[in-house]
C-alpha cells in the first residue's frame, strides 16, 4: 500500500506517490540511519514551503498578472524599516484596487541577500505601473527606490517563479532566526483560492514508473526531461515519486 496525494491548482494537478511509516507495502525498503538533524528537517519545511507557495500562485494568478519588485536605492535600510515599508505599501494599494473595482489578491515575500539591497516581491493583478511606483514613493517618505514590473507568462504552471522565492528569501529568515522572532516565509491576501490536498490510499505494491495524463492533460517534464520525479523523504527515507499534469484547451 502507500499513499496517493493530488492537488489540484488552477490549470496544474500534481500527484504525489509516497510511503509513510504508517503506509508502506510489507518489505519496502528504506534507507536506514536517515539524517534527522535540524538541517533535515529544515528541508523538509522548505520544501513544504515551497509547495504552499506554488498552489498559491497557481490558483490564483495567470498570464497577465504582475510580478513587481520594490528596490531600496539605501543599502542601510533596515528588516524592520522595510518590513514596516511593505506592510504600509500592501495598506495603500488595497484602498486603490478597492477604489478600482480590482480583484485584492497578492503574494509578497522580502529578500535580504547579502551583498544586495533588500526588496520586496510582489505578486499582484495588473495595476497601472504609474500607479504602482507613485503608492512606492509615497511609501518611502523623501527616501528613493524605485519599481520594476515583470508579467506573468502563459504556461500556468509558476513552480520556477515559487522556487525562486523560496530560495531568495532563506537569508531572510535566517536574520529573524537570529534575532530570536519568528516569521512567515511569505504572506498573501486573505480571500485567496487556498488548494487543500486530497489523500487516498493505494492498495497496490508499488506504483506505475510510467505516468499517463488524463484526457485533456498533458505531462510537464522537469529540467532533466522526465516527467516522473522521484526522491527519498529526508526523515522518514521511504521514496516518493511525483508527477504534474497540466490542463490544455
């Protein structure tokens, strides 16, 4: 036996094929002497990070949408002075796309590198880039920076663009962690499509290594060519295999 996993967000489903301690098929092996170090368990929540992320940003947003970024031209600008820069930012547009009648959904993140100035990312609805860079400046208060705006492609499917944000952003709470607090990787709007996995267990030794797509699906493949993803659970050091469908007209 083992366990089935799908989630479907917007145009993607993803299918996840795993063992657990509590499911697995008689004499499945499994890796002994897993690593069950911090550093093993902090993988495991950024990759369920980065699957929150994904069905977040798959559910909600689509070609179009805006992917903008908030510079800080001041490399001494603060986590907190920007923290309290972003919150204020999201207030000010909220009023503006309630006043225009546009759906408020955002995904917001802030990256703090080293070696770069901290800024913000922003997921959002299409909103004037005048718009956009005049709310920022009244942010700033007298300070400078300024906004850069990228469009969302067609493909559906933003795994690449959650990937990159959750990479960009470790730096980030590594400082909270230092300094003792506590924060979320990434915030979003309240009244946002929030895909919940559905999970069924497979009375079936193991799984078929060759996916098909259902009717109206096609496959996605990653960046090797394959379209079964397979892996070892860092904890548990059962295997899983995955794959992701993705709806076509």
């Amino acid at each position: 036996m083992y366990v089935k996993r799908v989630v479907t967000a917007g145009l993607v489903t993803e299918t996840k094929k795993m063992y657990t301690t509590r499911v697995h098929t008689k004499g499945c092996r499994r890796e002994k002497n897993r690593d069950k170090t911090k550093d093993a368990q902090a993988k495991v929540n950024e990759r369920k990070a980065e699957e929150n992320l994904r069905w977040l940003l798959n559910a909600n947003f689509g070609a179009g949408d805006y992917h903008i970024v908030l510079h800080y031209y001041d490399k001494q600008t603060t986590l907190k002075q920007a923290e309290e820069d972003k919150a204020k930012f999201l207030r000010r547009l909220r009023k503006v796309c309630r006043s225009q009648g546009i759906p408020w959904k955002y995904v917001a993140c802030t990256e703090t590198k080293r070696m770069t100035n901290v800024h913000h990312h922003i997921i959002l609805p299409p909103i004037g880039v005048d718009v956009l860079s005049q709310i920022w400046e009244e942010t700033l208060e007298g300070r400078v920076g300024n906004v850069s705006i990228k469009p969302l492609d067609k493909r559906g499917n933003h795994a690449k663009l959650a990937n990159y944000l959750i990479k960009e952003t470790r730096r980030t709470m590594e400082r909270y962690k230092e300094a003792g607090k506590r924060c979320k990787r990434f915030s979003s709007a309240r009244d946002m499509i929030r895909p919940e996995p559905k999970y069924q267990i497979i009375a079936a030794a193991t799984w078929c290594k060759e996916p098909r797509p259902r009717k109206g699906y096609v496959l996605l493949k990653d960046e090797d060519g394959n379209t079964m993803r397979t892996g070892i659970h860092e904890l548990t050091g059962y295997p899983w295999a995955e794959y992701i469908e993705l709806r076509i007209a």
